[in-house]
C-alpha cells in the first residue's frame, strides 16, 4: 500500500502468497514474489517496491544502513519529544517523498532536511527548531579550505579552518538552543550583540587566576592532574616563574578571549628574593619568552594575556601571609614584607 496499491490489491496479493509460503521462508523470497504480484497489476508500483527494499542510508557514522522509516519515527520521538502517532506520520509522509526521487543511496542530511520540511507544514516550528541540523555549506568550507587570506587576527594554516567550522555549528547551537529565541533574535537582528558567541555555550571570554593558588599547590595542567603531568608548587624561582607561564598556557582551552594573572609582580616578589637585579630581569625574559613562543596554545589565533603589576604593596594584600618558595607560609612574613622586591620585579617587567 505504501506504493500506491489499493488496500483491496494489497490484501489480494497477500492472500495469494500466503497459500503458496512455507515454514521458514526467506523474506527475501516474499519480497521476488511480492514484486511478481505487483508487476502484473502495475509494473511502475512493482519498480517502486523494489527501489524501497534496496534504497540505503548513508548515516552521519560515515556507513551504509538500509532505509528503515521507523528509525525517523525513533530520532523525532527522542529529539523532538513529538507523540508516537505524530512522528510515525511524519516518517510514512518522508518515506513517500523520498519514494519519488528514485534514489539508490540518500543521506541522513537529505532524510532530516525533508523531515524539517513535514515538519513546517504541520506547524510544529519548535519540533523543527530542535531537530535541525548544524552545519556548513559545501561551498563555504571550500572557500575556507582554499582562501589563504587571514581575518580577524586569525592565522591562516588548518587548524584556523577547522577551529572556524566548528565555530559555525557552535554559534547555531547557541542560537537554536541555548539561548532564548528572544535573545537569538534581538542578537540576529543587531538590536543586541553577543560577543564571542561561538564560545557562548561552552566557556567564559576571560579570566583571572591568582597565582598563590598555583604557588602553594602545584601546578595541574588538566585541572586535576589525571592525564597530564603535573608539578609540586616552585622551590626554584625559575619554576614559579614557569609555573606562571604554565597557568596561562595550560588554561587556555577553556577561555575564548584573554586572561590575566593579578598581583602578579606582588605575589612573585618572595621568588626574587636576595637576587641581583640581572637574574630578576632573566626570569622576566623567560616568562615573556614562554608566553611569546606559545602559538600552538590556541593555533588559529595568538593569545592574549596581561599581568597585573603594582608599583606598591596594595592594602588589602600587606597583611596576608605571603607563599614563598616551596608553596611554605612562614609567621609573621606577609606580601608587605616584599615591597621591595616587589618593585624590582616591576621595574624588570616594564625594562623588559
């Protein structure tokens, strides 16, 4: 009947051919001879049947399943939360159009379009919204892939191409379905901007981290130190200075925009002590460098990051107990205890 058979022809055919099966026929065989039944009635009704049984689905796995109606039935009562009855109309009403196209091969991109299509003629705008797909133009990730131009302060090599095909699905995810439809829309239309929108659903533009953390802890590149190497807190000054570096580099996967460390030459300061100012200037030279040198962090794009430098101790850190070499918090030696070193440090980073 799905092919256009009367139910009078169906029942007909079947009758016929349940008096000739057996105990343990292949479908395969129903199906030959189902065909035969239909060609004698309607060889164009025949042709569609045999085209449904071997029309194939190349699914967003990358591999080859054969066209089963029920599997949109399945995906729209899981996405979209539609009623049963609903979706097993909306999936006979795809099958029927797809039927017409006569194709060997269709893909899941095809089936979801058509879907979306039956969708919008129900008038289920907001079942349609969540079942979507995110995704680029073949001809605007060829421009990509071929343009060797640079825009935005991007880098052009191929990590910038995949970071910005990426960005294309992640700005629609947002705007579908993370954000309220009045926001996506006030943001659409220019009466708002949401800036960094790509990042929007999954982490915050900017950050400021206070080094004593790192300093009395260690460092965990990871977060939690279970699949990257970590490090004790900095007995040498070159390593708190490195650990510095580290912080920055390391937390950089989570941040879209710049990061800062704060009180930087301050909390620094019992690093530095009783050095000349020529090995202060050095440690200096090797955070720059490190932070300078670090353009595979973001690859798409140079990352930006400040430290925060004070020409004093500031009030609210001259009676905090200062961490000092080896993450040790000793009696009586707060940051203003270091006003000095904490100049000569700001004086390194300005030479610098």
């Amino acid at each position: 009947m799905s092919v256009g058979a009367s139910f009078v022809q169906a029942s007909g055919i079947a009758a016929e051919i349940a008096t000739s099966a057996h105990e343990g026929i292949p479908t395969k065989e129903i199906r030959i001879l189902v065909y035969e039944k239909l060609k004698a009635i309607d060889s164009a009704m025949a042709e569609q049947y045999m085209y449904r049984l071997h029309m194939s689905v190349k699914t967003s796995k990358t591999i080859l399943e054969s066209f089963n109606a029920s599997r949109i039935s399945d995906s729209l009562v899981r996405e979209t939360d539609l009623d049963r009855p609903y979706a097993d109309l909306i999936s006979r009403e795809v099958e029927k159009e797809l039927a017409k196209m006569h194709l060997k091969h269709v893909t899941a991109p095809l089936i979801r379009e058509i879907v979306n299509v039956k969708l919008l003629e129900h008038g289920l705008e907001s079942a349609r919204a969540r079942y979507t797909r995110l995704g680029m133009p073949v001809y605007d990730v060829k421009q990509l892939v071929e343009s060797s131009k640079s825009a935005g302060g991007l880098q052009s090599n191929p990590e910038t191409i995949h970071r910005q095909m990426a960005d294309q699905i992640s700005r629609e995810y947002a705007l579908l379905s993370v954000l309220p439809h009045e926001l996506a829309d006030a943001h659409m239309s220019g009466r708002i901007h949401i800036h960094d929108l790509d990042h929007f659903s999954t982490r915050p533009m900017g950050f400021c981290h206070d080094l004593r953390f790192f300093l009395a802890r260690g460092l965990l590149p990871d977060g939690l130190g279970r699949s990257a190497a970590s490090a004790n807190p900095a007995k040498k000054s070159s390593a708190a200075f490195l650990h510095a570096a580290r912080v920055l580099t390391s937390a950089q996967a989570n941040c879209s925009g710049g990061q800062g460390l704060s009180y930087f030459n301050v909390f620094l300061a019992p690093y530095v002590r009783n050095l000349p100012y020529d090995g202060v200037r050095q440690l200096v030279e090797s955070f720059m460098y490190e932070l300078s040198q670090a353009y595979a962090v973001m690859g798409w794009q140079k990352a930006q990051w400040s430290v925060d430098v004070w020409l004093d101790v500031p009030p609210v850190l001259s009676d905090i107990p200062a961490v000092q070499p080896g993450g040790v918090i000793r009696a009586g030696e707060t940051y203003g205890s270091f006003g000095h070193e904490a100049l000569v440090l700001a004086e390194a980073l300005i030479d610098v």
